[in-house]
C-alpha cells in the first residue's frame, strides 16, 4: 500500500482505518468486487487486514473494532466452523443486496438478486462428509453480527426455489429465527452451481404493523455468502475450545484483572473510597445449572464482565439452538476462551476439600474463597489460606509481646507470611498439584 504522511492524520478513528481518496491498495477485498483503483474513503479490516470501500459495507463502519463481512460471516456459528486460511472458505456475494436507498412509500414493490457461482464436488458431494457448502447472510446494521435473511425472498439453486423467507405474521411477536441453509448434496451439481438470493419487495397484503416493521428492518445493506464449513460435533469443539483457546495462567489474570477493574469501575466511580467499597463476588456456579461448579469456566471474547459459564454446557445446548448467547450479557459469543485463571482456583479449592460458598474479589485482586480462605496465586498455581486459623496461630504470640512486639494483623493482599497454611498444607502434599497449570 502507498501511504503518504498526510494519510496518516486521517488514520485516528478507534481502530478502523480511514484511507485517502485516490490511494493505490493492494489489499482491497470488499463486497463490490470492484478495481484495486478507488476513489473513495476506504476502511481496513481489524482482524484480515484486507481493505473496503467505506460506502459498500453499510452501517459496519461503526464496529470498534471494524471487521469486514467476510470476516463476520466467516465466524457466526462455532459448530461450522470456517477455516479462514482454507482456499474460498467464504464466497461472499460478488455484489450486495443493493441497499434501498429509497424509501418504501416511494418505491414500494421490486426485487433485488444477488448472484454468487461456484463448485461443487468431491466431499462437499458426501452426504457423511465433514465439509459441507452453506449460505450465510448477515444485515450489515453495525451492531452484533448475527444470521439475518432479507424479509421476504428467495433462495433458488440452479433455478430450483430452495428456501423461501416470509414476513412473520405477527411482527411484534417472536422475532424470525434466521439460521444458514445447507446446500444438501442432492441440491447441488457436480462442477458449476448457481444460486440466486432474492429479496422481494412488496407491501401487498401487509397490514400497518407489518408495513412499519418492514421499513424499520427492511433497510439496510445484506451479504450473501457461500462458505464451506466444517461440520464438528459439540464434544469437537468442548476439546478443541479446551485445547487451543487455553491463555497461560499468568495471561488469563492480567484478562481477569482487567474485566474486575472494568467491573468495580462500573460499580462505583468514585475511585478514593477503596475501602469501603464491597468486595466483588466471583460467581462459580454453571449459570445453566445453579449449585454446580463450572468444570471448564469460559467466556466469549467480547465479554466485559468477571461471570464465566461453563465451557461444555455453553456449546451442547448451542448444539440446537445456535443462538451463541452469551448468558450473562446476551453478546453472541462466537468465539469463545478458557478461563484459566478461575479454572486453576476452583481445581485448588476442589483439590482442599472445601465447599464454596462464596468466592470474591477485592480491589487489589485478593480472591477469597468463603471468606475464610485466602487465594495466594504464584506462578500458575492456587494455594488457599485459612485466615481464621492464622489469626488463632498469632494470637496467643501478640498477647506474650506486649507493646513490644512489632507483629500486624496480615492484611489481605500482603499474605507473604512464612507462616504455612495450617489443615490446607497437608492436603496439599497428599495430593500435589498439576505442574503447569496446563492439564
Ligand atoms: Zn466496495
Ligand atoms: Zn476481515
Ligand atoms: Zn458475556
């Protein structure tokens, strides 16, 4: 890419990237499938790099960070998952579904085709092969990219209507649940195949309700794409999740610090009163299943806040529902994350033998568990203090000193006492920890 200085002024908004007019890209990939040359304001993509024309990607130029369609649509369902990496992995629609830049009551009725052409063959071919052809589409509304059809249309592949999508009939009702369309092997045409996305536009027939809801959802600019996607069984994807989106311990805690400091910010302004200020508390139980303690704690990796779920109970109920919900901010946790840090706490806690009762966080990130036992974390690993017993252990030493004495009530967050944990230490040399933090 050829940036002059001048360029870079321009380049300040959040992390989306403004290019000037009349620049040469050589990264440009957008939806228009247009020359490298342009003329217009262009936007970079946070996560491929790859290059848009501002005006082709409708409201996504207000995501922070900024992704291309492409790259939303690569990752809408986990359980399909879409190797970015792999060769025409998404064929995103060579045009749009042109936006409606006229309003309805100006141009009420039309239809509107976007075509996309591609191959078929080999194991997209096997009715038991793992990689299968779908059709995804997505509203580009520059809020949470989730699977959205056009209101009203069709879908035809060579010239046979596959799908058709309808104005429900109670628009204040449940909203539509749009979910992909598999393109089954019997659909498809060994070699060329084309499919025709057809929104349709008409107010015939529509009640007012109806005409309102349209106006209100029918606007804006849709995207089509043909994506080859690997099909995974939930218990795939539990270990896959389990395996690679693993952060180090010590990386897991600067992330949980940062959601806990985001948390007590929320929770409280006024950043002088640190001592009067309730500790969090640190939720351990599966949201879908209250009293257990999450095995595998997880979270998506748009979540801003310190609750997890659990990681193999998330993905089997996703398995049917495919909403990819977060169940603590409702954001669509597509890409989800083990929580090491806490994974490695409830593993010690368990390991003790203690019942959790309540588990919090103060402001300076002292963990403790049943307000009793304090979380000392070094290098990856756990161990559980219990202050009370401390406490016992000290007392009677104060009372010899006298005034003399220089010892100082352990303050939490300083536990570097030589004072052994008392009951937790022979638990611990019973049965030692897992090295590394890593199993
Ligand atoms: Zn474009
Ligand atoms: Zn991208
Ligand atoms: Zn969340």
């Amino acid at each position: 890419m050829r940036m002059g200085k001048s360029m870079f002024a321009q380049l300040a908004r959040a992390s989306n990237m403004a290019v000037q007019s009349g620049t040469i890209v050589t990264n440009l990939r957008c939806v228009c499938s247009s020359s490298p040359s342009v003329n217009s304001e262009m936007i970079q993509c946070a996560r491929c790099r790859f290059i848009q024309h501002s005006v082709c990607i409708g409201e996504s130029r207000k995501l922070v960070p900024y992704e291309c369609p492409r790259c939303l649509l690569a990752r809408l369902d986990p359980l399909m998952f879409v190797d970015p990496t792999r060769e025409n992995a998404v064929r995103a629609g060579p045009t749009l579904i042109p936006t409606f830049e006229a309003s309805f009551a100006s141009q009420p009725v039309g239809v509107q085709i976007c075509i996309l052409s591609f191959s078929a063959g080999g194991e997209f071919m096997d009715p038991r092969g793992k990689h299968r052809l779908h059709v995804r589409c997505i509203r580009l509304d520059g809020k949470s990219a989730e699977h959205c059809w056009p209101l009203m249309g069709q879908l035809i592949l060579n010239g046979r209507v596959v799908e058709t999508f309808q104005v429900p009939k109670d628009v204040h009702g449940h909203k539509r649940k749009d979910v992909p369309h598999f393109l089954k092997p019997d659909e498809l045409r060994h070699g060329p195949n084309q499919l025709v996305v057809q929104r349709t536009r008409t107010l015939a027939g529509l009640s007012e309700p109806q005409r309102q809801a349209l106006r209100v959802d029918e606007q804006g600019v849709y995207v089509v794409a043909v994506v080859d996607a690997e099909s995974l069984t939930s218990e795939e994807l539990i270990r896959k999740v389990a395996e690679t989106c693993r952060p180090t311990v010590e990386e897991s805690k600067r992330k949980f610090m940062q959601r806990v400091s985001r948390q007590y910010q929320a929770a409280n302004s006024d950043e002088d009163c640190l001592c009067e200020e309730p500790a969090l508390e640190v939720p351990f139980a599966d949201p879908y299943l209250p009293g257990t303690m999450m095995q595998i704690p997880a979270y998506g990796n748009t979540c801003k806040h310190i609750q997890d779920f659990d990681l193999a109970r998330f993905i089997r109920m996703n398995e049917h529902m495919r909403q990819w919900k977060c169940p603590h901010c409702s954001e669509r946790a597509y890409e989800l994350e083990v929580d090491t840090y806490l994974e490695q706490l409830f593993k010690e806690i368990k390991r003790a033998g203690i019942e959790p009762e309540k588990i919090t966080i103060d402001k300076a990130g002292v963990l403790t568990v049943n307000g009793r036992y304090v979380a000392n974390y070094k290098d990856g690993m756990f161990s559980l203090v219990n202050q009370e017993q401390r406490k016992l252990a000290f007392g009677p030493r104060r009372r010899q000193g006298g005034a003399h004495e220089s010892y100082r009530e352990p303050k939490a967050g300083t536990c570097q006492s030589p004072v052994p944990p008392p009951v937790l230490a022979s638990a611990a040399a019973a049965f030692p920890a897992p090295r590394g933090g890593q199993g």
